[in-house]
C-alpha cells in the first residue's frame, strides 16, 4: 500500500514495507478497485522469476517511492546491520562495532573485501555519505534524530549521540550506496542482484561481485514495468508477477479468491489507544490502568485485524526477545469489574468518552467499534467517532479527543520518546511523567532485557496510552513457486540464499 508522508513535527505517517519512517502514525491511502479473480485453476509455474517496479523511477533507496520500487532496491543494497523475523540486528557490511563507556560514542569497523556491483571496495566515505544522507531524509530521519555526526576516523566510521544508545545496531539497516552515485537513477550497491537489460526488457542479474557468492536460487529475475499500483496487482492476479507485499489490514486488501501463498511478516507498527490528559477522567493512572485491563487483545486481532497481527500488552513486539512475557496478565472480564469498582466507575452515573479514528480503514474503524463496546461497562459510555484522514489528523492536532485509536510505526529499539515526553511529536495527550522517562532513559543506556521489563512495568503502572498490537504485512507468493521464506519487515528477500524456487523445466 501507498503511503503519503506528512512532516514529523506535524504528524508523520507510515511508509510501506522496507523503509518506512520510524516514529510514525499511519495514513491509509486506499487501492485502485481490486481485479476480480478468475475462476480457480491450475496455475502453471513460470518459467522465470518476475517482479513489477515502475521503469524510469529511481530505485535511489533513501528516496525512491514505496512499494514495487523498494522491493526491488531490497536486491540492490545492503545495510551496515540487517534485522532478523525477531528484530535482532545481523552484521552484514558492518564486521563490529564498539559503544564507548564514557560517552555515547559508537565506533564502526566495516568487513573487509566488500565490493559495490562495479567492482570497486566499500569505502567509509560511502557509509558516512550514505548516513549523513538518511540523516537528512524524511524515511529515516526521526531514527537517526539522535545522532549528532558523522565522521571517519582511521578506517572506521564514527557515530557521536546525544543520548546513549545500547540499541543503535538495530536501526542501521539502512542500505548503504556508492559516494558519487546516489543521484543515478539506479545508484551503485553491494547487494545480490545487478540492474541489467537486454531485448526482452530490463532484469535484475546476480551481482558476480557479491561478497556471498553466487548462493543465489536464480541468476536473473524480469521486471515488469507497471504504470501504477493497479497495475501491480493486476500483473500479481494474473500470475505476471509472482511477489507482492500486501498489507491485508489496509483499506482493499487482496482477495481470498486469488491463488496465492502467504507469508506473515513481524513489524514494528504498534496499534494503541492514545489518551488525552486533559480529559478529566483520564487524568487518573488507576483509570487508564481500568481501560486497559478491559481490552481482549487477542480476540481484537482476530475478530477485527483478520489476524494480521500479534497481541502485545507492552510497547515492544511480542516477536522480539525483549518482550516481557512474565510480566503479562490473562484478559479476565470479571478482573476488568472489580477495577471499575474499585477506581469509583460504578456508580449508576453516565460518565461519556468518546473514541477518535480515521474512516479510511475498515479494519481500524471495526477495532475501534470492538473497543467502545467492550469498554462501555458500568459507569463508562464510548462513542466512536469516525473521521476523514484530513479530519482525524486535525482533531489530535487540536487535542479534540478523548481516547483516539492510532498505528505508530516505532523503530526496532522500541523507543517511544515521541509518544511520552513533553513536546513529542505523537504525544497529543500532554503526557509528563519524571519516572517513566527515567526508565526509557535506563532501557536505551542499557539495552537489557531487566532494563526494558522495568521501563514497561512502568508503562503498565502508569499507562499513558494503551498498547494493543503490532500489526503483521502479508508476501504474497504465486503458489508453489517459492519454498523457504523468510522475510522481514524491512527486507521481503531475507536470507535469500536459503529459498528454493520451482519454475517451468
């Protein structure tokens, strides 16, 4: 799905899968009408592996459109990390880096022997141009926001912080491109595959400079150039393309009646409920702690994300090892009662809130009806109201909500600054806590699993929005061809080596 980004300190949204902007709330950019599927039948394999991307555009990965283009780059380039189905980071051009003690300084060494597709040697001055230019960008800006410079220090690349960081491996799987190349149309990577062309059209070929080899399960994959995203799906319903990310929770998601495998993919896109402090109600931690224990997280993935998602009480992904199980607790209505008594909320007197979402996404505007239902119990009453995205975008700007249903795309060290401190950029609800600031603090100086159970201990105590989910993308797979997969959220072609592909003869 398309994306439309809206300036961070307004109100970023969400890009599609690969390199989304981190720190983010989602805008849902509706699809062209789905093509209506054939009857089924056997679908022959193809004789070669094809991908859509639109020709002519940049595949330049800092600033190339989503979609179609950014899966092709994923072949192209290659980052200093990349992030494993659990989000932990994986040296790739990087060979180890080092945090020193005394500062947030961060030292990187690069892997010797690497090469760009021309033959030339990765150089440090291409990694620091490749960040400094990141840095500047819209797509990964918010997650190098704390990083203050840059540099080159013999032979290795130096990162200076303005806050510690033990996590900062786990947001550079940024790729990384040839200094001097980046305003080419197809600016020059170190990845497996090579842009090419011949009579029949453009391809992608094996890269013969590629620091694995050729442990690649094709030489070549076509490209068919698609004017637009109808286009895409159109070449995917009709077996022209045989891969497509999908997000299935989106406003028109594929249907069922296509024959098609399917991969879900782990993301950092967290579902929550935002709530406003100035609402007199909800200026009580015990009653935000009430609204949260009266959330059936699972049935609200299954019932209204079609199950494109994992049940998360805290704000890091249940598929990191980060998150703290032990911590969580059993959804009991009877447990969601006795809070209700306990915090004054029955006492036969009405007391209204009323829940903001944007319109565009069925899916959402369903979880959001789920939710006033299952809250609206004794004293409570929750009204949905469902808006525009123009519309919905004004009323958190203007503070004009009481509870308000929202996907933030978080960045893979589970930092939340923007939602919980004063003055950030997703804090709509004017939060301020010295105490759960302290533990975000101590979570990112040390990266350790006691340090991050303590900071989300204190975001269940204090509860200043209500963490739901985190929501899955789909790959999208012609059926049969492809065995093996492993995609990721950022990288649908992750340990590529390992997939098998069946195809014609």
């Amino acid at each position: 799905m398309r994306k439309r980004l809206l300036p961070l300190l307004l109100l970023p949204c969400l890009l599609l899968t690969g390199c989304w902007q981190d720190a983010a709330i989602v805008e849902e950019e509706p699809y062209p009408d789905d093509i209506t599927p054939q009857k089924e039948e056997v679908v022959p394999l193809p004789e070669a592996l094809s991908l859509p991307w639109y020709n002519g555009v940049t595949l330049d990965p800092i600033t190339s459109p989503d979609g179609a283009q950014q899966t092709v780059a994923a072949l192209l380039y290659e980052g200093l990390y990349a992030l494993d189905p659990s989000f932990t980071p994986h040296p790739r051009l990087c060979e180890s880096a080092q945090c020193n003690d005394d500062a947030p300084v961060w030292t990187l060494t690069l892997r010797q022997n690497v090469r760009f597709s021309d033959g030339s040697a990765l150089r440090t001055r291409d990694v620091t141009a490749s960040l400094q230019r990141a840095k500047a960008s819209d797509r990964y800006g918010a997650r190098l926001s704390a990083v203050t410079s840059v540099s080159e220090s013999q032979g290795r690349v130096v990162l200076r912080l303005s806050r510690p960081n033990a996590s900062l491996p786990a947001l550079l799987d940024i790729p990384i491109v040839k200094s001097g190349t980046q305003e080419n149309a197809v600016p020059t990577g170190t990845g497996p595959y090579v842009l090419s062309s011949d009579e029949n059209g453009s391809f992608l070929a094996a890269n013969p400079n590629w620091r694995l080899g050729n442990a690649l399960p094709t030489e070549t994959i076509r490209l068919v150039d698609c004017g637009d995203e109808s286009s895409v799906r159109y070449q995917f319903s009709s077996h022209g393309v045989q891969l497509l990310v999908s997000d299935q929770t989106g406003t028109s998601p594929l249907r069922s009646g296509s024959r098609y495998d399917i991969a879900e993919v782990n993301t950092t896109i967290l579902h929550c409920l935002l709530l406003n402090g100035k609402t007199a109600l909800l200026q009580s931690a015990a009653v935000r702690r009430c609204l949260s224990l009266g959330i059936d997280r699972e049935s609200l993935v299954s019932a209204c994300l079609s199950g494109h998602g994992r049940a998360a009480q805290f704000p890091v992904s249940p598929a990191s090892p980060l998150y703290p199980e032990d911590l969580e607790e059993p959804y009991r209505y009877e447990d969601f009662e006795d809070a209700l008594d306990r915090a004054g909320l029955n006492t036969g007197e009405e007391r209204p809130l009323t829940l903001l979402v944007c319109s565009d996404s069925q899916f959402k505007s369903a979880a959001a009806s789920y939710l006033a239902a299952a809250l609206s119990v004794c004293d409570l009453r929750v009204t949905v109201r469902a808006m525009p995205w123009a519309d919905y975008v004004a009323a958190l700007e203007r503070g004009d909500f009481d509870l308000c249903y929202a996907a933030v795309k978080l960045s893979a060290d589970w930092d939340i600054t923007a939602l919980v401190t004063p003055g950030g950029a997703l804090n709509y609800g004017g939060f301020d806590s010295a105490v759960l600031t302290e533990r975000l603090t101590a979570a990112a100086q040390n990266g350790t699993a006691s340090a991050v159970s303590a900071f989300c201990r204190q975001v269940r105590q204090q509860s200043p929005f209500l963490p739901l989910c985190f929501e899955s993308r789909s790959v999208l797979t012609q059926q049969g061809v492809f065995e093996g997969l492993t995609p990721t959220a950022a990288d649908p072609f992750y340990d590529l080596g390992t997939w098998q592909l069946h195809l014609a003869g």
